[in-house]
C-alpha cells in the first residue's frame, strides 16, 4: 500500500472519529439521567414546596443534592444507582403525605448529575466520605436519618453505615448490589470502554458509571469483614425479576447482617430492577412505617 493511499485511509478514520466523537456528545446531552432546571420547575408547578439545590466543595470535588420539607422532620435521604441522579427520586418530593413525615434529600453521587458528571469513582471509601457532610448537616440537630440506596447505591450506603454508625438510624436497600460473588462478569466490554479513544465517545453519565462498575466486586470484597458492624435496621426491597441485580442480594444481605437490630427482606416475584419507578409505594410504606 503506498504512501498516499495511507494517508487517504487515515484521513477517513480521523473524520470517522469525529463524526463519532461529536455524535457522542449529542448522546451524552440525551442520557444524562438529569433533568433540566426547567423540567424540575414544570414537574412542580402547582406545588407549594419546591426542592432546592445545593453544591458543597468535599475534597476538592464538588457534591451537589437536593432536599426538600422541614427542617424539623425526620430525613429520607436518597442515594441514586449507576447511572442516575438525584432526580430519580424527584417524584418521591411530590408526595404531600410522605412531606408530611419526612423532609427529604437526594443527592448526585460524584460522576453523576451535577456532581462533576463523567467523572465516576472507584473507591466506595471516597464515596462515602464525599457524601458525609451532607448527611451530617442534616444529622446536625440530632434527627432521624434513613438512608434509602437504589442498585449500587445500596453498597454506597450500607459503607456509610459500617462507616459513620453514628450518622445513620436505618438503611432501606432497594435492588442493591451488595455480593461481590453475584456480580456479572463484564470486564469484557468495560476494560476497552475504560480506555481513552472509546471513553470519550461514551455519554458522560455511562462514562462514570463504568468506570464504578468496573471496580465494583473487588470494593464489595473489601467489605465483607465489615459487615458485622452494621447495628442499624435494614429494610431489603428485592424484585425477582430483576435482570441487573441478581435476586439472591437479598439473601445476601439477610446471611451478613449478623448483628443488624432487625432485618426484614420485602420480595416481589414479578418485580424488576426499577422499584423506584415502578413501585415506588413499597419504598414509601417502609419509611412511613418506620415513623
């Protein structure tokens, strides 16, 4: 092959890559799991309480979350899967009886939302001390705090709770992935996404939620001796029709909170991975309950 040919082929795939780089960028505005300023105004228009956001500097790293309801009340506070934002729990804030009981916070996990969105992190660790802050201001007056985490925002939480036990009253671990010998292998296909000339061509909030996945199982194993320290109540709401979670989490997590004050596993046979969404009530029932 000659020279000129060479670099006719080079000059397509630079413009391939282009066309791909930019079409990318369009996707990454399309799946960023968050919604607009003017989407989060439309969906509460008519409504008294309006959620407000907030940014705190954690680290060098900017955290932003959302909260809603009286400063008095109990707190929901809501951690999101991988992808996701805060938003997945914006219908939750809609609920005038639920504001009744609690005021509510939701955060975006770092990497996500408005958390320095495609910029995911490995370590749960990290994770966990990037949200303490928040938790801990709104701990500050000696209120109720239960921590609600959604698919990998389970492991989030339940960190916190081996963590900061003095920060945490329950844990309500919806679809979470929390054993590390129920993880799917899919290093496969995330090794390459990991690398730069594919990476970039990926929506900002998958870019992130690969780059936690990836390290997933190994950060679970790191908590496997921890899991005795969890005093707390647990609440596990587990579908078993989930395809991203495996079910038996829920077996898992019944096997190692040895020392939990009480443990209590929701199933539904004909639920999927989606709770929040698709039955959102079971998450509400068990913080009205717990109030």
């Amino acid at each position: 092959m000659n020279q000129t040919k060479m670099l006719k082929i080079g000059k397509r795939l630079l413009i391939a890559y282009i066309i791909l780089f930019i079409f990318s960028q369009i996707l990454s505005s399309c799946f960023s799991f968050r919604m607009s300023q003017q989407e989060i105004d439309k969906a509460f228009i008519g409504f008294k309480q309006k959620p407000i956001q907030r940014q705190i500097e954690v680290q060098g790293r900017k955290m932003n979350f959302a909260e809603i309801g009286n400063d008095s009340l109990p707190v929901a506070f809501f951690v999101h899967g991988s992808p996701g934002s805060w938003t997945a729990f914006i219908d939750f804030m809609k609920d005038t009886v639920l504001l009744k009981k609690v005021k509510m916070v939701s955060v975006d996990r770092i990497g996500f939302g408005a958390s320095e969105l495609g910029e995911g992190e490995k370590s749960l660790q990290t994770q966990v001390e990037l949200l303490k802050p928040i938790v801990a201001y709104e701990k500050r007056f000696g209120k109720k705090i239960i921590l609600i985490g959604h698919s990998l925002g389970g492991p989030v939480i339940a960190k916190m709770a081996m963590e900061y036990p003095e920060l945490i009253d329950k844990l309500i671990i919806v679809a979470g992935s929390i054993a590390p010998d129920l993880e799917p292998n899919e290093k496969w296909f995330r090794i390459p996404m990991a690398f730069t000339p594919i990476r970039v061509l990926i929506p900002a909030s998958f870019r992130a939620s690969n780059d936690e996945i990836l390290f997933l199982k190994p950060e679970l194993e790191k908590m496997l001796p921890l899991w005795k320290n969890i005093r707390q109540p647990v609440i596990v709401i587990q579908g078993g029709k989930d395809m991203l979670v495996n079910p038996k989490n829920a077996d898992f997590a019944k096997k190692m909170l040895v020392n939990s004050a009480k443990v209590e596993i929701v199933r539904v046979d004909t639920m999927n991975h989606f709770v929040p969404w698709s039955h959102p009530f079971l998450i509400k029932k068990v913080i009205s309950d717990e109030l």
